[in-house]
C-alpha cells in the first residue's frame, strides 16, 4: 500500500510539473491578452487554417474595435494578413491592439513594440516566420542562433520578407 501511494504521488507531482511547464497558449484554451480580450487557441488561424495553439512560435492576435478577436497560428501569418487588408477583407483603422508572442518567455507582448527575427531556419506552417521577441538582443541571439538574415522592428516586415517561395513550404493536413 505505502508503494502504491509513493508511486500515485509521485506521478502526481511529476503531471503538476507537466502542466506547470506548458506555455499559456497550449492547445485548446482561451487565454488573455494583454488588453482583457480573449484568445481561443483552438480557433483556425485566416491564413493558413491551422489551429492557433498548434504551432512552436506561438500564437499572435489582432484585436478590433468592436471587440472581435483575429487569431493567427504565429507572426508571419499575422503579418501576411495586416499587410493584405483587401485579401482579408478588413480596415486597418478599425485595429485596436495587435499581439505577438514573445518567443523567449511565451507571453505576449505588443506587436508594435517588438523587434523580429526574419528569413531564419526557424519556420512556421506558412514558410518563413516573424519571430518575436520584447528584448533586441534576444532577438540578435536567435538570429545568429537559427541562421537569420535581420532583426528588425513592426513598421518594416515585409510580405518578401515572408515569401515562402525562398524556403520550402512545409505540407500540412487541414
């Protein structure tokens, strides 16, 4: 008996570490964002139609004035979408709050204060990625890490800095 409950305990404990280390978007939840707004991460990404919480990079988000969430499976679709507000069928005027990941802490972060990593080994579903991060020299590290070719800030990415025609695109299954 006193095995059986050394081993229940210890199992216990060792799935409250599990959970403890999961990063607040893991798959399925609704999360805060920054401004009280709600995340579900188990909504499809408008861009490529993976779910939100599926990928490494970490889930980003546009917040609209009425109040209606865009959730995006990392920064390059986020940036695929506000750089073709005509494809997406949005005003860009109508934006309250853009968010990122911070990929070193996984929290999110304002989108527009964040420095990106561009064009590094480090891909998304989509192709390259912008990978965010509140800190610059966090961001030089990965880059230099992950074989990057710029940090950069909000105001210049690019879609050819996304372009997956200069990388691979990896298959995925909807």
């Amino acid at each position: 008996m006193v095995q059986y409950l050394r081993k229940t305990t210890h199992l216990f404990v060792m799935f409250s570490l599990m959970l403890v280390a999961l990063p607040q978007w893991s798959y399925g939840d609704s999360v805060d964002l920054p401004d009280g707004s709600k995340l579900d991460t188990a909504a499809a990404c408008p861009v490529c139609k993976m779910k939100v919480g599926a990928g490494e990079i970490g889930p980003a988000a546009v917040v609209f004035q009425d109040g209606k969430v865009v959730p995006f499976d990392g920064g390059g679709d986020l940036f695929r979408y506000l750089l073709s507000p005509s494809k997406y069928g949005f005003t860009p005027s109508n934006i309250k709050a853009i968010f990122v990941t911070d990929y070193g802490t996984k929290k999110f972060i304002d989108a527009k204060s964040a420095y990106y990593v561009l064009g590094s080994n480090l891909t998304g579903g989509m192709g390259l990625e912008a990978i965010a991060f509140s800190r610059k020299e966090d961001a030089e590290k990965l880059k230099s890490e992950r074989k990057g070719t710029r940090v950069t800030g909000y105001t210049s990415v690019t879609l050819n800095d996304l372009q997956t025609g200069k990388k691979k695109m990896m298959k995925m299954k909807h």
